[in-house]
C-alpha cells in the first residue's frame, strides 16, 4: 500500500465555508468508487467554472485597484495569475489522489491475483478469488481512466483559460507553474 496518504481540504470546494471540511483520502475512499468520484468532481468545481472565476476574480481585483491597494501589474494580469495558481494547485491535489488510488488499486489486484495462486485447486476458493480479483480490476480500471479525465479536464480548463488570459504566462521564477503549463 502506498506510504503517504494526501490529507486534502475544503481548497477544492469553491464555495466558502467558515468550518473547513478535510478530507482524509484513505485506501476505502479509492475502493468506494462513487465517493471517489464524487471526491473527484468536487476537486473539477474549480475547472468547470472557470470563465465564471476568472470573472469574480477580475472584479476582486477591480474592487481593490479603486479602494487604491493595487498590486504588480493590471488587474487582467493580476487576475490571470490569481486564477492560473488556484488552477495549478487543483491540478496538484487532483494528481496526488488519483495517483495515491491508482497505487491502492494497483496493490489489491495484484493481492487478489496471489490469492488466486494460492487457492490451489479447491475449485470453490478459485471461483471466489476469481470474482473478487474481478471486482478489484474493474475497480482499478474505474481509476486509471481518471487519470484520462484529468488531462482532457485540465487541457479543457487551459484553453478556456487561455481564451481570457492571453497575453499571460506564468514567470519563470514559479517552476511549478511554468511545469504545469508546458505538460498542458
């Protein structure tokens, strides 16, 4: 099983809250495929509303260049790189669960395959471990096609992102940010 489990909280929830709910991502949250992916869309909010948060965003920014607490830059450019950070520390906490899953997952098939070898030739421990290995490939399978969401999501959210923040690029001196947007 893999070692770290990613401790992840409300960041991916949009709406904001005065208690902050985490979420402790544990080998049943990958194994419980509808809290899974419930998980998982929770963490798209961000992605699927991205025009609206660009938007807000702008207007935050709007708001504080007439209460005169301006920041680098014009308030496009501030909310570009507002939004691109939020997006890219999604994306991050996105790729930490479904790779901690995609290890889950990955460990138990290969337990369920060593039970099949071990069930010998008792045909009733062979039908059982046969549906149970089964169970976790469809399960494992369920997981490895997030990790084919997640790019078609993440390059959807870029080019709407781009669409709006054209004239934006991350700096060079934000290496996370600069990987992100070379891979997208």
């Amino acid at each position: 099983m893999p070692s770290k489990q990613p401790q992840l909280g409300s960041l991916a929830i949009q709406a904001p809250s005065l208690t902050p709910k985490t979420v402790h991502v544990s080998p049943s949250t990958c194994h419980d495929i509808s809290v899974f992916k419930d998980l998982m869309s929770q963490y798209r909010k961000l992605d699927d509303t991205i025009n609206m948060r660009l938007n807000r965003t702008t207007a935050q920014y709007r708001d504080r260049e007439r209460s005169g607490l301006t920041g680098k830059g014009d308030v496009e450019e501030q909310a570009c790189a507002h939004v691109w950070r939020e997006l890219i520390a999604n994306w991050s906490r996105r790729r930490d669960i479904v790779g901690y899953c995609v290890g889950v997952l990955d460990e138990s098939v290969e337990e369920k395959r060593q039970a099949l070898q071990d069930a010998g030739d008792d045909a009733s421990a062979q039908r059982k471990a046969r549906g149970a290995l089964y169970a976790e490939e469809v399960k494992r399978n369920q997981i490895h096609n997030e990790v084919v969401v997640e790019n078609i999501v993440r390059k959807r959210a870029f080019e709407a992102f781009r669409t709006r923040c054209r004239y934006f690029e991350p700096p060079p001196s934000e290496p996370e940010a600069r990987k992100w947007w070379d891979a997208v």
